[in-house]
C-alpha cells in the first residue's frame, strides 16, 4: 500500500505516481478493497481529485488519471458496491462534470451510469449526485448543463450519444416507473424534448445526404430513439380510468383539467378553488414549504383511501383504487334497483295464497332479500366480521400487495392469519334476524294473512 500513500501527503502526485495507484488497485484482492473503504482512506483519492479539478496549473491529463483510479477501483466487486453507498464520494465525482475537457466528462458519465445500473442504492446516489451538481453550479433543474450540451452545436457528435446514453441509462435503471417519470419531468422542464427534436431533424437531413451518416451519428440516433420508446410505453402505463375518461397519470395539466371538469359536473367546483387558495400559500422554495406539501399528501393519502397508515400508492395502485371506487358506485347502483324491482313485485301480490306455492314463493322472497343485503354490504366494503380487523380486508379488497398488509398488521400485534378466516354468515349478509322478523318487510307478510 506504499503506493497509496502519496494520495495521503500533502504535495500533489505526479502523473506517474497516480498511475501507480491505479496499478496497484488493479492487484488489491477484495479484502484490502473493503479496508480502503473502512478506514476512509478512499477519501483521499477522491480530496486529491478535486484539488486537481480545481487548480488553473495542474494538467488536463492528471484529473483523468485520478478518474482511471476510481475506474479501477469500481472494477472490483467490494469497492463497486461500497463507492454505491457513499453518496459524499459520488457527488464529488460528478462534480467534474465541470470539466472543459470532452473526454473528461465523457468518462464521468460512464462511471456514473454503471453505478446508476448497479443497484437501487447507487441509483439513488447518482440521483443525488446531479442534484449536488445543480446546487453547486446554480443550475435551474437537474441536467441542465447536460441538455446544452445537447443543443449546444459546437458539442462534438460522439459526446452528445454519450450524453443520451447516460440519460437513458439513468432513466430506464430508475426503480419504478415512478421515478422515471420524476426523472424524465426534470429533462422536460431543462429543455431536452427540444434538444431531441432538434437531433432528429438533423438526423432526416443527413440520411437524405449522398454521405449519409456516420457511425457516431447512427449510435446518437439509436439512442434517441430508445428515449422516445420508452417515453411512449411509460405513457400507455399511466393511462388511468377517470370519469368515464383516459386521463394520463404522469401529466399534471392533463389531470388538472380532468378533475376541475368533474368538479364542476357534480358541483364541487368551489371546494376545488378553496383547495386551490391554500395550497397557493405554501412556500414551495424552503423545507417548511416541503414539509407542508409532504403532510398534505398524508393527509390526502388517508382521507381517500380510509386508512391510517403512511403506504405510497404507486400508478398501479393509484389506477386500482379508481377502477375500485367505479365499480363500487357500479354496484351500489344495481342493488338499488333490484331492491326497487323486488319491492314492486311484492307490493303487487295483494290477495292471500294459502297452498305450498305461497311457501315456497315466501321461502323465495326471503332469500332474494338476503341476497340483495349481502351485496350491499359487499358493495360498501364491508368484510372481516369482526370491526378491528376490517381496514385489514379494506387494504386487501384496494390491491394493496398481501404481503405489505401482513407486515403492517405485525406491526400492529395483530395475527396475519385472520385474513384467512371467511367473514361470518350472518355478518356477511347484513344481519342474523329472520326476514319476517324484520319492520321493513312487516307490511307484506301482513298481507299475506
């Protein structure tokens, strides 16, 4: 570890001492790795790095050096995965993004993509990375530099396919489709659908050339179009049900018109333009302001859903609940009218019958009747038998997976295996009163003596 040494000294290294680290990590077997890591001397390689980054007199070639380091660092199982979950450390490398040099950035970005494509934690970190970024350079949203140099025209044709490529390598690893869009919105709002029109126009221009395209151009194509692929696909998976409509679930002025057009059919407009005037007064621009936002959608979470717990509804979900609550209103509806359909009928038989069919047409009432209430009581989500356990069979009944319903119930000291259990008969079907017993339907039997 002689070599390592230098990175810990206070002079700069010389160009041919950080190659020497980079040899000597190429050697290091996977327990010498993790001690790098465990006793923060990493840190240094990467202090080093932006003391090079930083200063007008050391040489272009020696900041790629120190990224030849942590390339070959990431070349070993321990220190890909450890460098994942050091955040600090990956922000400080995308900080040489500033870098005038093509090759330079170019290099960042592919160190950045692999660890984007490693695991959840290191996407995580690469998203945090660009958010450091934006901060340090004052960028307006994440990606900014990233999307002029995509429109810039001076930007040579192979680093903007390297850019794309990271773009979508940081998309399409994203963990759900949630965050994808998250991701792909901040794009949008940095300029990159223009950037991308702009590319593809050129693009037509050269293939009806006698020249053609090269092959850098060909690959920057290539990626264009896995960009808009995906784009479209994630689009068909947002398409919710609402009000008898498609709406998109990723776009917020395509939901906005939706509901403010149903709130002004069934006269909720005013309560819309109240919810409107208070959230217009939070200060979206301080942690007050976020933390606002974070408890309104606890808030709007537990109100819709009836529930009291903290699960994030994904756009799976989200699409659940809405096909849910429509075909709860859907049966509602149709009880109703089989209850009117049978009181008709039953009002209609005014003269007394004393033989077995007047039995048996009785018999047959009273069990339409316990037919109808048992799908009223399923219609209103009702279920679980005992009312302790029924937010258990409500979560059940809206999609959410079993096993975050087991695991919630855990926490609560509460036996999982109840979801097991049938609900009682006499529950089920709104009651264990006999029909004849029952004031609602006196009236007929009366007519009946």
């Amino acid at each position: 570890m002689e070599a390592w040494k230098v990175l810990e000294s206070t002079r700069s290294a010389s160009l041919s001492e950080i190659e020497g680290v980079e040899a000597l990590v190429k050697k290091l077997d996977d327990g010498s790795i993790a001690e790098l890591f465990e006793s923060k001397r990493v840190w240094a390689l990467f202090h080093q790095m932006e003391v090079v980054e930083q200063s007008e007199e050391a040489r272009p070639e020696e900041l790629e050096a120190y990224l030849n380091v942590v390339k070959a660092l990431m070349g070993k199982a321990p220190g890909l995965q450890r460098l994942c979950g050091e955040a600090a450390l990956v922000s400080r490398l995308a900080l040489t993004l500033d870098s005038r040099r093509v090759e330079t950035c170019t290099k960042v970005l592919e160190l950045l993509a692999v660890l984007a494509v490693t695991s959840e934690e290191g996407h995580g970190a690469v998203r945090g990375a660009m958010e450091y970024f934006r901060l340090c350079k004052e960028e307006a949203v994440r990606f900014e530099s990233l999307v002029l140099a995509l429109q810039s025209e001076a930007t040579p044709t192979p680093f903007k396919r390297d850019v794309m490529l990271f773009v979508n390598t940081l998309v399409n690893s994203a963990p759900d489709v949630e965050q994808r869009v998250e991701i792909r919105a901040e794009l949008v709002r940095a300029g990159v659908t223009e950037a991308i029109d702009s590319l593809k126009k050129d693009s037509l221009q050269l293939a009806g050339t006698k020249k053609g395209m090269s092959e850098d151009e060909y690959e920057l194509e290539v990626q264009l179009q896995v960009f808009e692929t995906v784009l479209e696909n994630d689009h068909k998976n947002c398409l919710a049900t609402y009000d008898g409509a498609e709406v998109r679930l990723d776009d917020p002025d395509a939901l906005y018109e939706a509901i403010k057009a149903h709130c002004r059919e069934y006269d909720c407009a005013p309560q819309l333009l109240e919810l409107l005037q208070y959230l217009v007064a939070i200060p979206c621009f301080d942690p007050l302001g976020k933390e606002h936002w974070a408890r309104i959608l606890r808030s709007a979470h537990r109100a819709v859903l009836g529930v009291d717990d903290d699960f994030v509804l994904g756009f799976d979900e989200i699409k659940h609940v809405a096909t849910w609550k429509q075909t709860l209103d859907e049966r509602a509806a149709r009880v109703a009218d089989l209850e009117k359909k049978l009181a008709a009928k039953t009002s209609a038989a005014t003269k007394p019958v004393a033989d077995p069919q007047q039995a048996k047409r009785i018999a047959e009432l009273e069990a339409r009747v316990k037919e109808l209430e048992a799908a009223a009581a399923a219609a209103q989500g009702q279920g679980g038998g005992d009312p302790r356990y029924a937010k258990y069979f409500k979560m059940l009944q809206m999609h959410i997976p079993r096993s975050a319903v087991e695991a919630k119930m855990r926490a609560e000291g509460v036996d999982p295996a109840i979801l097991d259990r049938p609900p009682p008969a006499g529950e089920a079907a709104g009651g264990s009163g006999a029909v004849g017993d029952d004031p609602r339907y006196a009236k007929f039997f009366k007519m009946l003596k």
